[in-house]
C-alpha cells in the first residue's frame, strides 16, 4: 500500500482511505460479521485511516467502527466529524465538545487523530452551512480547545460551500485537513474547467491546501455511486443523493459517467469504477481517497483499483477530451 504524507500534521496515511460512511452504508447498515471482515481485511491490506461522522446512521458508523476497534486493536488512525444544527450555533464551543464526547463513547477511544467540520462553508450561513466569519472565529477556537484536551490531535474541515469562502478558510492555515470533492465529473479543485462546464468551479482548490500545508483526503470519488455506469444499487446502498459540485440531479451525473465509458472501451481500465479511483490518486495533491464500500466485495474492487496505480498521463488525456463534451450543457 502506498504511503503519503498528510499535509503538515507528520502522519503518513495509506493513499486507499475506508470509508465508514452512510452512502455505502456498509459500517451502518451491514452486518457485524461483513464489518469486520471488512475491516480486518483493510488493515491486512495495508489502510490505515478510518474515517466516519456522528451523521453516518445517527452514530451508528461509529458504533459499529468501535466495536470493530475494540475486537482488533489497530494501530491506526480515525478521524470524524460533527454537524452543527441552527439552534447550536448559538455555542459552538458546547456543541462541538458534546458532539466529540459522544463520538468518542461510540467509538471507545479517548481521542481521533481528525476531528472535521462537516457542515458546507459559505459567505453568508444560508441553511445549515456556516459562515466563514463563525467557522473562524468560533469553530477554530472550539476545536483548538479540544486538541488541548487531547482529544483530537488535528482540526480538519469538509470542503463543501462556496468556493471562495473555502479559500478563504483553507488559506487561514487554521486547520490541518481538507476533504476536497474531486472526481472525473468534477476535476476543478485540480484542474482549470474549460468555459461553460456543467459543475461548480472550485477553482484549483488542492492548491490552496498544498500551500496551507493541509492534508487532503479525496471524497466523492465515485459521485455517489454514478461513476459505477450503472444505476444499480447494492441493498446495503443509500438511495442517490443529491449530489455535490457536480451536475444538480444524480441521473444527470449517471448519464455523464456513462459518456465515459470510452475509457473502459480503450483499454484504460478494467471498469468505470476502477478508472474513477485510479483519477483520484493521480493527482499527488491527494493524500487519501476515501471510497465508500457497501460490501467486502465492493472493497476488494477498490483495492484492486488503487493497487493497479494512478491513471496514466494518456487515459487523463482522453478523459479530458470526453469532458470536453460536457461543455456548455445544463448543470
């Protein structure tokens, strides 16, 4: 398993992330047995982050990590997150500590290494994002508290929301971790979108996280499940959801995927799943991709992916030429 480093934080993380998410479902609705095979599985593999949110199941990911945890004793790394409501932003202090206590009784552990913001992050607050004004003055203290009581050794956001209130928040250099939305439908926050492209532009945003010195973990790698190709959906599986960054409707997304299949047709790789993983690690910005899972199988198709390496410099050519096609349609 290849070993990056992760920003400036000193930890070197397995470039193949487990994600313990609800889209997946997995580590929420799986079975015990399926968990932890899954997980032993990982660690056997070479992974060494864990990444989960009081979100996932209502708790139940982290229930099921910790119980998990329990019975292996990895040395390894976990990171979550909390979701602050309208009503908590009136404290955000006692919030956040609140939610990290409750986290960590799930998990059984006395502290993650990553404790991330997972609201969206915006200029003005609408709806359940925050403000960037809240996020600086109000989050960064709150966590840096809880770093101070050890219970979290990193602060980390999740880089949803306006584009420019992530740069700014991003170039603050006030957190240590960025889960960036980056996919073959979405490339932007690595690559300049051509005039007229179908999805938010978030602007070369892996290089504000290289020059804040943050570790960067890839979500939304295969969109949802739409870089499958295939509108098929495991049992364990959530429903689509809305999707992020990209087109407005999944089936929008799921139909621009399978105008990618060329890819798979040439001989890039083996599957569109696999060449959407492998997009990923290519970009060495890119510290750890997280690729949610909702059976061991499905695992062991990721694995198989990120051991066969990044996409080659001619497949991210005819990727960009396929995009290309997109320009100018409806996001």
């Amino acid at each position: 398993m290849e070993m990056r480093d992760f920003g400036r934080t000193g930890l070197r993380v397995s470039v193949f992330g487990f994600g313990c998410g609800a889209v997946g479902g997995l580590m929420v609705r799986g079975a015990p047995v399926d968990q932890e095979r899954a997980v032993a599985r990982a660690l056997e593999a070479g992974i060494n982050y864990f990444d989960t949110a009081v979100l996932y199941g209502n708790g139940a990911s982290e229930t099921n990590l910790g119980r998990v945890w329990a019975k292996l004793k990895p040395a390894a790394h976990i990171g979550t997150k909390v979701w602050f409501t309208e009503a908590e932003r009136g404290n955000i202090a006692a919030a956040a500590a609140a939610s990290l206590d409750g986290s960590l009784k799930r998990l059984g552990r006395d502290h993650v290494d990553i404790f991330h913001l997972h609201n969206a992050i915006t200029a003005d607050g609408a709806g359940n994002s925050l403000p960037v004004r809240l996020v600086l003055e109000e989050v960064v203290p709150a966590f840096a508290a809880l770093r101070q009581q050890g219970k979290t050794r990193f602060l980390g956001i999740t880089a949803i929301g306006d584009t420019a209130a992530l740069h700014q928040v991003i170039d603050s250099g006030a957190f240590h971790s960025a889960q960036v939305s980056y996919n073959m439908l979405n490339p932007s926050a690595g690559s300049v979108l051509p005039a007229g492209y179908p999805a938010q532009d978030y602007r070369r945003l892996l290089d504000h996280t290289t020059a804040a010195g943050l570790g960067t973990i890839g979500i939304r790698a295969l969109a949802a499940g739409a870089l499958s190709g295939t509108a098929a959906r495991h049992p364990t599986a959530s429903a689509p959801p809305e999707p992020i960054g990209s087109a407005m409707r999944y089936d929008d997304d799921l139909g621009r995927a399978r105008r990618l299949a060329p890819l798979v047709a040439e001989g890039y790789a083996a599957g569109l799943a696999e060449a959407a993983t492998r997009f990923v690690i290519a970009n060495s910005a890119i510290s750890t991709v997280l690729v949610g899972m909702a059976s061991l199988a499905e695992f062991e198709s990721a694995l198989a992916a990120v051991e066969r390496g990044p996409l080659p410099a001619p497949a991210l050519t005819r990727l960009a030429e396929l995009q290309r096609g997109f320009v100018g349609e409806t996001r």
